[in-house]
C-alpha cells in the first residue's frame, strides 16, 4: 500500500514529462531586419504589392510574410492583426485581419510556423474571407 502513492507520483511526472516533449504546431512573429539572404530576395520581391505570401524553409517549417503597406495617395494606412493558424486534419488555415488605422502602423509582419506533422493544403483568411497567395516560393 505505501507504493501506490510513489506509483501514482512517477505516472503524473511521466506523463506531465511526455506531454511536454510533443511536436507543437507553433509560430512566432520574426523580425524582418535579420533574416536568411533567400528569404531577403523574397522579400523585396513580394514589397511592390500588398497580399500574403509564403516561403517554404524546409519540411517541417516556413513563413508566412504578410503586407499591406502599399497604399494609394489617400487612402488611410492599414494595420495587420490577430494573425493565427489552425490545423484541420492534413489542412492548415492562415487567419489575419487587416484594418485602418489612424496612423502609420505595422503593415509589413514575418511569421515562422513549424510544423508538428505534414500538411496538405494551405489556405488564407484575410478578415473571414478566404484570399489566395500572392506568390509561394523557397529556398
């Protein structure tokens, strides 16, 4: 009887300890300032035109760059937003929503995703409605 307790204790550890080293589906906002010479090109490829984009960095990982800078003289500035991802299934879904601002904002945002497992489709909601890549690419 004393070595259920002991028995119990190393079980949650264990299981605590394995939930933990898991492949997470992740991204993280990456500064734009101090990246890859490829992903820079890129980059300055996509900057004439407002959209997303995404640029393939190896299996199990990519970004996605999303701009809305662009404007035409008076038109107020955009800012992007609420940028997320969710997989369903062998589908992975891009959501961000873009806005007007009052002032200048940050209208240009890099993104690394990671990938947990791999994927089929990719597919891009700006603000619900689903819009298509402006260019794929990779290195």
């Amino acid at each position: 009887m004393k070595k259920l307790p002991f028995i119990l204790l190393l079980t949650f550890v264990l299981l605590i300890i394995l939930t933990g080293c898991g492949n997470d589906l992740t991204y993280s906002e990456v500064s734009i300032d101090h990246v890859e010479s490829n992903l820079d090109a890129f980059i300055q490829q996509a900057e004439p035109e407002n959209g997303i984009y995404l640029f393939f960095h190896n299996d199990d990982s990519f970004y996605v760059y999303v701009t809305s800078g662009h404007l035409t003289q008076g038109e107020r500035p955009l800012h992007i937003s609420n940028f997320n991802i969710e997989r369903e299934a062998d589908v992975l879904n891009i959501y961000y929503e873009e806005e007007q601002a009052e002032e200048e904002s940050n209208n240009h945002r890099l993104y690394l995703v990671k990938l947990d497992k791999p994927i089929e489709e990719i597919n891009a909601y700006k603000n619900g409605e689903e819009i298509p890549f402006a260019m794929v690419g990779g290195s």
